[in-house]
C-alpha cells in the first residue's frame, strides 16, 4: 500500500525526551517501519460458494449467510455505549440556594426531572415553598440566609436528614447593583460581598464533610460574565463574581483528592425576575451587545448547572464555564465595523 512512497526515520517527539525509544518499523511489504507493533491481522477473501448466480445467492438459490464483519483491533466503536441521560442525577441530592424564582427554581427543575433529590433554599418563604410543592415529593424548601453559618450547618443537616445524603451544591443566591463606583455606598457594596461571596464562601465550607462522607460531590458556583471582564454600574457585584470565580478555583485544587468538583458558571444577560427590571426583552435581535443578538433564558443557563452535576462532568473541575451567547468572547462584527 505505501508503493512509490519513501519512508523515514520517526524521531521521538520532543515530550518523550529523557525516555528510551526504539526505532519503529512497519511490517509492510517493502517497508521497514513500525515494527514493535503486533502485525494486523489480515482480511480473508471471502470464496464464492459453487453455482452461486449472483450476490448474495448460494447454490440453492437462496440467502448467503453473511459472514460477521471482522473488526479491526483499532477500529472505533460504532456507537458510544446507550445512556439513560447524559445528565443523570438519579439517587444524589442536590442543594440549590436562591431556588425560590429565576435561575435557581430552572436549575432545581431540570435536576428533579433528572432524577434528583432536591433541597431548595431561598429567604423568599412564600414563592419558595410553591416551587418545591411544584415540584413533587422529591423537591423540599427550607428559609434560608446564606450569609450565616448557623442556617448554613441548618440546611446542610436538613438535606441529609431528609434524603440521606449530600451530593451536589448550586450556590445560586445573590443580589444584583446599578451603581457607578463613586456612587455606590460602602454600605450596599458590602452587602452585595456578604451575600454574593461570602456566603458562597461558607457553603462550599460546609458541605465538604458532607460530601467526603457521601464519597464525593460537585460545587456548581454560579459568577457572572462581570466575573469574566470589566462591566461598568457592577462595582460590588462585580468584584463578588470575580471573587467567586476565584475561591471555585482554590475549592478544585484542594478537593480533588476528596472527589469534590468545584466549577463556576458565568451567565451573561439572561431574562430572570431579577433582571427583567432593568428593561431587556426576549427574542431574537433583542440583545444586539452579544455575538447571539439575544438574552438568554433560564433554562439555557440551567443545563449547564446539571451537566456539572452530573457524573458526565467527572473529568471537570475548576472550569469556568461561560454561558453568555458569546458576550465575554469579544465585541461583536456590527460594533467593531462601528455600525
């Protein structure tokens, strides 16, 4: 097959350097490369079968039996093994903070429907206890202030005293700003750090027992693309989605070895009852400061949330996983063409 072509010497790559290696020779007729290898096992021909009149006929005029195609040793898999769901959470318990509305009541959703226990959190009683009834007999809500320890340890018993165990962390709860810099008060911007970071910053504390006793877990932050590039009117919160960015990478180096996945995910302008004061609209070509002309939507957001708690993320950890319709990748053609 390699007929009219010159062979050469491979030479090792440069990342093997320090290693021994041999000269590779192939067992191919007229070629000596690659060898070491095991020889490929060669195609039979296949004989026609006596008086056969056409293909797929043997000589009593019926069928041919068709010989098992034999596989190559290194072929690829036809098709990767079936699933149930990609994202399956079937039998772990998840819980969301800020799961009463918007984003976290997406995420709590979408993991019930892929077979979670759920355990909502949010400081909104009422809105918060419907969504959980909503959700069915595997969806709990408990009142929630996730910038105190003490209904932190609360909520943590309370998911494992319901479900047995923890497994997954959504720390969805926070506050939005709308203030430049020189206006925000020092009051207000704390608050936004309390909540948004802090808080955060004592779940992920509390739940690694939890989760080192269940065998392993997944932390799903949820930042901002303000945690990926300067936004102006986002002085406190966006110092809380850079900080958060920052502690889920400190949370993967140092669990890893406990089996604990931590990984943020950083929303662009997604419509959620939080955001829709600020005047966006849904559909296409409404959003036109992104690459997708649009904002997203909750569910959109959501999916990503399962996926890293789902076992089909084992491999990620300390990711951070923007889903902004393209917003912190660049500016978009029609700005830069100054349209």
């Amino acid at each position: 097959m390699l007929a009219g072509t010159r062979c050469r010497r491979l030479t090792p790559h440069p990342m093997l350097a320090g290693t021994r290696c041999r000269r590779l020779t192939e067992r191919v007729e007229g070629c000596p490369a690659v060898g070491g290898l095991p020889e490929l096992p060669r195609p039979e021909r296949l004989v026609p079968a006596a008086g056969r009149q056409g293909r797929g006929a043997d000589s009593r005029g019926g069928a041919a039996p068709r010989r098992p195609a034999r596989s190559h040793p290194l072929a690829r898999p036809e098709k990767a093994p079936e699933r149930t769901s990609m994202n399956d959470l079937t039998g772990k318990t998840v819980l969301i903070t800020g799961g009463a509305r918007g984003l976290g009541a997406e995420a709590a959703r979408q993991a019930v429907a892929a077979g979670a226990n759920v355990v909502l959190t949010d400081v909104l009683d009422e809105e918060g206890g419907a969504t959980a009834a909503g959700l069915g007999e595997r969806a709990r809500f408990l009142h929630h202030d996730v910038t105190s320890e003490e209904e932190w340890a609360a909520a943590v018993a309370y998911a494992t005293a319901e479900f047995g165990a923890l497994h997954g962390l959504v720390n969805n709860a926070g506050i939005a700003t709308g203030a430049f810099l020189e206006a925000e008060s020092v009051e207000h911007f704390r608050r936004v750090v309390d909540i948004n970071l802090t808080g955060v910053f004592i779940g992920m504390k509390t739940v690694i027992p939890a989760m080192r006793e269940a065998g392993g877990g997944s932390i799903v932050n949820i930042s901002s693309a303000a945690g990926l590039m300067g936004l102006a009117l986002t002085a406190g919160y966006g110092a809380s989605k850079w900080g958060v960015r920052g502690l889920t990478k400190t949370g993967a180096v140092e669990l890893g070895t406990s089996r604990i996945r931590v990984n943020s995910v950083h929303p662009g302008m997604t419509y959620t009852p939080m955001t829709a004061s600020v005047g966006i609209e849904q559909g296409e070509g409404r959003y036109p400061n992104t690459p997708m002309g649009r904002v997203g939507e909750a569910h959109e957001i959501a999916g990503a949330v399962v996926f890293l708690l789902s076992d089909a993320a084992s491999y990620v950890t300390g990711a951070e996983l923007a889903v902004d319709g393209g917003w912190s990748a660049g500016p978009t053609v029609k700005y830069v063409m100054g349209q």
